[in-house]
C-alpha cells in the first residue's frame, strides 16, 4: 500500500448574527474556519486553528450566518500511513 496524505481547505469566515442568544455554538463578529456543505447551502464550522493542531468542530451553519473575511485558502494536511 501506498502512503497517501488528505487535504481539507478551509475558509476564513466571519459570523454576522449572535447566535448564542438563538441557542446556537456561534458568536457575532467571531472568526471561524470552515468549506461549503455538499449541498452548497451552508457551511461547516469549526473553531480558529491553532498552530500544529487540527480545527474543533463547531457545526453546520446556513450561509447567511456567515461573511467571507478574505479569498485565502488554508490547507490542512491529514497524513495517513498505509
């Protein structure tokens, strides 16, 4: 078997609605990192990344609880031993 690593590129958001006083895991005006859903109608969240660790899950969000911040793309590196 071969070694083969995984990329996942992320998004740099910006949340717009206060989402805590609606229940949810978001705040106004927080940064997060996040990639469209399959369905192109919202986004999956997770928490800012922190140098060599990988972001934490947040949750699936419309796209309209979020703004872009930048056109950016981070990339992280999963790497997987066969």
């Amino acid at each position: 078997m071969s070694e083969k690593n995984r990329e996942i590129e992320f998004i740099k958001l910006i949340c717009v609605i206060n989402g805590l006083a609606e229940g949810l895991n978001i705040r106004k005006e927080q940064e997060y990192y996040g990639f469209k859903t399959v369905d192109g109608l919202g986004y999956n969240v997770y928490a800012k990344k922190e140098k060599g660790r990988l972001p934490i899950y947040i949750g699936s969000y419309p796209k309209p609880y979020f703004q872009l911040i930048d056109n950016e793309i981070y990339v992280v590196t999963f790497e997987k031993n066969a």
